[in-house]
C-alpha cells in the first residue's frame, strides 16, 4: 500500500543511522517511531498525494501524452501473430510439416506425434490467441479506449485480425462475437459468421485509420513500418483480399464483393516489397534457434522436390545444404513428412533453415508484395476486377516480387521456364520413403490452360514465396489441394484422418473439454469431412475447405 511508504521509510532511516544502541538513542527512537505510526494512521488525509508521490515516477499524465496507457501491448499484438514463443509446437510442429515446408528429424514422443498424424500439440494457437491477443481487446474496450483513441482501437483489431484469422482457420468454429462473457458456457461462433464479422471490423478499422493518415501516433509501438497509417491501411487492405480468396469456393459472391472493395479502397492493397507486412524482432527468428541450435527441423522432402525440379534460385536462401555423405557434397536433403524415424541421428545431416533466419534483429514474414499479386492472379481467373491486369501479370509480378524481396536475380529465365517440374525425390537413407513427382506443373504461363490447372501454377507459386509462414500455405493447400503434397507413410491417427485426404484442422485443447463442455461439443458437432469422418477430428474440414474442383 502506499500509504505506508513514507513511514516504513522514516523508520528504516532512524534505524539506519550508525545502528546507535544507547538508552537515549532507543528512548529517540521510541518516540520518533510513534510519530511514524501517526503519519501512517494519517495516510488517507489531504497529504496522502504529498507523502506517496514518487517524483521520479511516470505519471498517468505523462503516460497519456506518450501514448504509452494504450500502447504498451502493441509490440505483443503484433509479435503474437507470427509466434516467437511458441513457434515450435504452435507453427514448426503442426502448420509447416502440414504444409510440408519442413519436418523434424527428431522423433518426439517416440515419434508418434503431429508429423504423423497423432495430436500431441494442439492449445499453443488457441491459448496464445485468447491470452495474448483477445483479452488486450477486451481490456481496451472496457477502458473505453475505443471511444478514446479510436486511432489504436482500430489499429489493435486489425491486428487481432490476422491472429484470429489464423485461430480459425486451425480449429474451425471458435469464440469470438462471446469472447469475454461471464456464462457459464461460452457459445462458439461458426466459422461463416466470423468472417463475416472480419470483413464488418475491417470496413469499421480502414474508414477509421484514413481519418489519421498523417497521425505519428504509432511511431513507439510500430514494429512494422515506424508508425505509418497508409501501409496499414494497405495492409487491411490486403488482408480483406486474402480472407476474400479463403471463402471463395464456399461463398463466391461475398467473396467477389469484398475482393474489389480491398482493390478500390483509396491506398489500395501491398504493391512493393517495402509495403511488405514484416514484423522487426530484435530476438532473431526463432526457426533459426530450432533449426541450427537445437537441430529440430529440416527441409521437407516436398520443398526438394519443388525447389530443385525448377532450380529456383530461393534455395539457398531458405536452407543450407545437408551435411550427409550419402549426398553430393552442396546437395540440398529433406524428410518426407509422416514416416518411420527411429532416432535424431538418421536425418539430422539433412538440410537446416537458411543463415538468414539466425540473423538478430530478423523479420518475421506476415504478407508480402508476392502473395497479394498471386491473390490478385487468382482474382482474375474467378472473373474479379483486381486493378486491369491479366491473370498472367499479376502471376508473374508474384514472382518476380517474391524474387526482388531476396534480391535475386535470373528472373526472366526462370518465368519462360516451360520445361522443367516438380524432381523425383531420393531418400538416402531409406529407399523405401523415395516418391516420384508428384506434379508436372511447370512455371511459365500458358494462356490455352484451363483455369484449374492455371491456378496449380499460381498455389505452387504463393507455396514457395510464404515461406516459412506454413499455417498460411497449409490453408492455401486445404482449400485448393495445391501444390500437390506426398501422403504421410505412416498414419497414427487411428481413422481420425485419412491418409489420402491429408490433415484438414486442429482438435480443440482439452482445456475446452474440462471447462466449456457443452459449447465445444455443439461446436464439434458442425464439423463434417470425407470418408466418414466428423467431429472434433483431425480429418474434419472447416467451412471454407471444400471437397472438389476449383471452379
């Protein structure tokens, strides 16, 4: 309490002074201890302020001019959607071996585990969500900062935005619009409702952000662009397109509506690689630590197969080469995902995340340039006015941002490419996980294809350019079934997920179970897939991961 700290303090300066023992000293000290006690009895009077004021304190007047009473949560917001903490079960372990960007050479709980297809981790995204990300929401709302910096309310949701984004497409129906209540059981919202809930907040969030273009507002909290409300506007922009293509098959004429509305919007959508939404981490990317430090995760067999078959000069960048000396010295090694390792030792000398990724500070990958150009080349195929462009400039833009983002050249070559393919992958140390091609898809636009196998072109790219964001390319994969992925060879799921439909969602932590039982259930019963499968199960398909062609 701090009524008591001027008196404790009197008291440990009496007591402090040569620590005298004297009769007289103690009778001093007796007495100067009463009046003490008198000014603590007193603390609660007119001079309360005057006797706790810390003069070297910050002030709530000082916390507000800065800014600092709202903005003191922004660097967690924006460092909770891209994890740092977390990363490995969370991202690592279950959306980029999912997405088969990288698997680990470590059989954790002797291997049976996410990678083949038994959850062991599967609350990190969902407890990080909710306490890292929706109750800062609810905090600002209860203290009214909606209403008093509407500028940052704005800001806080678009970033809960693409957390949220990611909670639902990993689960499925979740809290949302009930986030906060006191019932006893808090109703999950479906997965169409909250979209649609997205699109309302964005509309909300981007007429609100263009009232504060020219606002420095942001500058100390801004981990992404030092403060500038266009690029955010941009952002918001860009994010409205991609949750536009995610629900394009299940609800194409939302989908079209709120597709043109991202393009038209006055600041548009991301055009350049300096718009590029990169969240600045002065920690380093945590894949680096995973990958070089601990040696937990390798390339995947799928990325050596792509990334050779084009001779894709991002490579090198994205992985070293492997150490093993079954291999050509230089060569590039990964793991086939879901098959039988029996020690860290077989496929440890594999391929490692690129040096790029133990660099501090580093940048973690939220959206880019390339991804929205190749969002806009599909646009186009579905008959969307993305800007005037043709499906086949807005692929090739992709590509040549995704190739100007690592500062790479050869991109001319490599977009005439109408030869080369996905390569046969060698398993040196097991042939039986060997596989041929899984796809013929090559890279140079051929206007007489047909818009399905035009848009395997458009997937394999955005695959490769998000990189290493694999809960983003798993999402891509589940909705459209590129690029096409190698089934697991090994398959503990006990019928929860069928080997040839791949993993198509997260279960729900068993915190909901112990904690909001009838809710989770209700919200499990919506979930349906193929084979049979429904329910809180791997196998299930959240609502926009539709069965079928594209078109």
């Amino acid at each position: 309490m701090y009524e008591f700290g001027f008196a404790s303090n009197l008291i440990i300066w009496i007591y402090g002074i040569n620590q005298l023992n004297t009769f007289k000293m103690r009778i001093l000290i007796k007495y100067i201890s009463i009046v003490a006690l008198i000014f603590m009895a007193a603390g609660c009077t007119k001079n309360f302020t005057d006797f706790n004021t810390n003069p070297y304190q910050i002030t709530d007047t000082s916390l507000t001019q800065k800014f600092n009473n709202i903005g003191g949560f922004f660097k967690q917001l924006q460092m909770n959607i891209y994890l740092y903490d977390g990363l490995q079960t969370d991202e690592n372990l279950t959306g980029d071996a999912f997405a088969q960007y990288m698997v680990p050479p470590t059989p954790f709980a002797g291997n049976v585990n996410n990678v083949t297809y038994y959850y062991v981790w599967y609350g990190d995204q969902w407890n990080n969500s909710y306490n890292n990300t929706m109750s800062v929401i609810l905090y600002y709302k209860k203290k009214g900062y909606d209403v008093t910096y509407p500028q940052f309310y704005a800001w806080a949701n678009l970033l809960k935005i693409f957390t949220m984004q990611r909670t639902t497409d990993y689960y499925g129906p979740i809290i949302y619009s009930n986030y906060g209540s006191t019932a006893s059981e808090v109703d999950y919202d479906s997965q169409h409702d909250i979209y649609y809930s997205f699109f309302s907040e964005l509309d909300r969030i981007v007429d609100t952000l263009s009232n504060y273009v020219n606002s420095t507002s942001f500058k100390n909290f801004d981990l992404a662009y030092s403060g500038n409300v266009k690029n955010w506007i941009k952002v918001a922009n860009s994010l409205r397109l991609r949750l536009a293509i995610r629900i394009s098959k299940v609800d194409p004429a939302k989908a079209k509506t709120e597709a043109e509305k991202a393009i038209s919007q006055t600041y548009g959508v991301i055009e350049s690689n300096d718009d590029n939404f990169n969240i600045y981490s002065q920690q380093g990317h945590a894949l680096g630590m995973i990958s070089i430090d601990w040696g937990d995760t390798r390339m995947s067999a799928t990325m050596e197969s792509v990334l050779k078959g084009y001779n894709d000069p991002r490579m090198p960048k994205y992985f070293q080469p492997a150490t093993t000396t079954s291999a050509p010295a230089g060569d590039y090694k990964g793991i086939r995902q879901g098959i039988d390792i029996k020690s860290k030792d077989t496929y440890e000398d594999y391929s490692p995340v690129g040096t790029m990724f133990y660099a501090k500070p580093n940048k973690l990958q939220i959206m880019t340039a390339a991804e929205v150009y190749l969002l806009r080349a599909e646009g186009v195929l579905r008959g969307w006015n993305m800007g005037g462009q043709t499906a086949q400039q807005y692929y090739e833009a992709g590509v040549k941002a995704s190739f100007d983002q690592y500062i790479l050249g050869g991109f001319n070559t490599y977009i005439a490419d109408a030869t080369s393919k996905f390569a046969d992958y060698v398993d040196t140390h097991n042939s039986g996980n060997s596989f041929s091609a899984t796809s013929n898809v090559t890279i140079a636009w051929n206007e007489s294809l047909t818009n399905e196998q035009k848009l395997e072109k458009i997937i394999t790219q955005k695959w490769i350019a998000e990189f290493p964001d694999g809960i983003e390319a798993w999402a891509e994969f589940r909705r459209t079934g590129y690029p096409k992925l190698e089934p697991v060879k090994v398959n503990y799921s006990g019928g929860a997920i069928n080997t040839a439909d791949f993993v198509r969602r997260v279960i729900y932590p068993d915190s909901e179970y112990q904690t909001n039982p009838d809710a989770v259930a209700k919200a499990a019963a919506t979930l349906t897939g193929t084979n049979g499968i429904s329910g809180d199960k791997g196998g299930s398909r959240v609502w926009w991961d539709t069965a079928g062609p594209n078109f």
